[in-house]
C-alpha cells in the first residue's frame, strides 16, 4: 500500500490539554474510517491533516506534502466537507459550485461544474435555490462543490449527520463510487454500522491515542463469533472514569442508531 496520508508522532494541544497524542498513522487508496467519542481528537486530527491547524510537534504529509511545510499544496490536493452545512442556501446548486470552481481556478469551469453536479445526481434541481433542497441533496451539493478541482483525497467529517436512513444510503453509493473512481476517503463517523459496510479499515482513537487500526472484519474477529462494530468501539474506549463522560448515555446512543 502506497501511503497517501502519512502521519508521524502528530501532537496538537490547546492549552494544557492534548487534544491528539503523538500519533502514527497510514492512510492509502481506501475508505479510512476515524471512530472515537466525542473529544477523543477525531476532528482536531482532521484539522491537522486538512492545514485548519498546525501541529505542535510530530509531522504529517498528504499526497507527498507536508501539512505545515507545503500547505498550499496539501489543500491543491485535497477537499474537506465539515459537519455543519458549507453551502449558501440563497444561491442554487450550480451557483455554489461555480463559486468553489472560481476559487480554486479550474480550468473548463462550466463544464467541470456539469460533471460534478452530474456525478451528484444534482443537474435536474442544480438552478433550483439550495433553500429548497432536503438535507440530504445539499450535502450531495456539498460533495460537488468538494470534487470540482479534482482532489486526490477527500476528508469527510461526519458525513451522514442528521440525515434520515434513505439519505446517509445515497451518500454512501456517492462515497463508494468515488472510491471506485481512485479517490482516498478519510472520515470520521459516529455510526458503527457505516464504519462497518463501508470502510476498507478503521481506526480506533481514544483520549487522543490512536488504539487500534484494522479492517471492520479483523477487527470483529479478535472478539470472536457473533461480535458487531459497536462491540470493537465499546471494547477499546476507555471506562466512564478514565474518559470523563456518561458510557452508558453513549452506549445508548449508540443502540439507537443502530
């Protein structure tokens, strides 16, 4: 596996607390899943990898780029879509990608727009305003607007958030054809059974430690026959006394999503 992400002792604080723990990761042509609790360094490791925030120590390189070294580069090369929604709902679909096309200078901008919007079963609502759109098409028109200059690697946080059973599917035929295409997916999720279905290996991050790395499927076999995802997650977190947080509540939550 040829290492498009490549992350070594990456340490980031925000103050006295350490947010990411000198960790060392590798990242190739897959669907990387990122799986913690909340506070656990998920997005702040996002952040490091995307250029939103700079490493106190440690190194990380993205398509052969380093994050702090060569920032521009690393962000020619890739797309980020966060959790909240990054689209104007006052303009329309074809609009807003045209706008990220603008930004980004790409070449044939018209037509690569159409592509995009094409490939995110958008062209029949893309002069619609976003206003009307359900949630579910506007974070298609989100991952337009992320595709339109190409990137080799996009980085998806949370990306089926708040959206019904029949929408997180579409996002997630999207995301594995993109795959299919060549593209590197790295993501975070809270939903174990996507982690489960669609990611070629996971990641386990806890209090900032990376705990294990593995395929959904080694990784339910160490636990033995019968073992789902949320067993794997549940058995690497750590207690409600080390972590700081209500298990049980997450538990639950976890439960309910599945």
């Amino acid at each position: 596996m040829v290492p498009l992400i490549e992350i070594n002792g990456l340490t980031k604080y925000f103050g006295d607390l350490c947010a990411v723990d000198h960790i060392d990761l590798e990242v190739g042509n897959e669907i990387f899943g990122l799986l913690g609790p909340n506070g656990a360094g998920k997005s702040t490791t996002v952040r490091l990898l995307t250029t939103l925030l700079t490493p106190n120590s440690g190194s990380a390189r993205v398509c052969g780029y380093d994050v702090v070294k060569e920032p521009n580069k690393v962000r020619e090369s890739i797309s980020y879509v966060p959790q909240d929604m990054a689209v104007d709902i006052k303009l329309t679909g074809r609009e807003n990608v045209r706008l990220y096309a603008k930004i980004y200078r790409v070449p044939d901008r018209e037509n690569q727009v159409d592509n995009v919007l094409e490939l995110m079963e958008l062209t029949e609502r893309a002069d619609d305003l976003v206003r009307t759109y359900s949630g579910g098409m506007r974070r298609r028109l989100e991952l337009a607007q992320a595709l339109v200059h190409k990137p080799n690697v996009l980085f998806l946080d949370e990306p089926t958030l708040g959206l019904d059973v029949a929408a997180r599917k579409k996002i997630w035929e999207h995301i594995s054809m993109l795959r299919e295409r060549g593209m590197t997916i790295f993501m975070t999720t809270h939903y174990m059974e996507e982690a489960d279905e669609y990611c070629d290996r996971v990641a386990i991050i806890d209090k900032g430690n990376i705990v294990t790395v593995d395929s959904p499927k080694n990784l339910k076999q160490r636990l033995g026959t019968g073992a789902s995802m949320n067993d794997v997650f549940l058995e690497n977190i750590k207690t409600a006394e080390e972590e700081g947080f209500d298990a049980f509540r997450f538990r639950s939550m976890l439960r309910r999503r599945t």
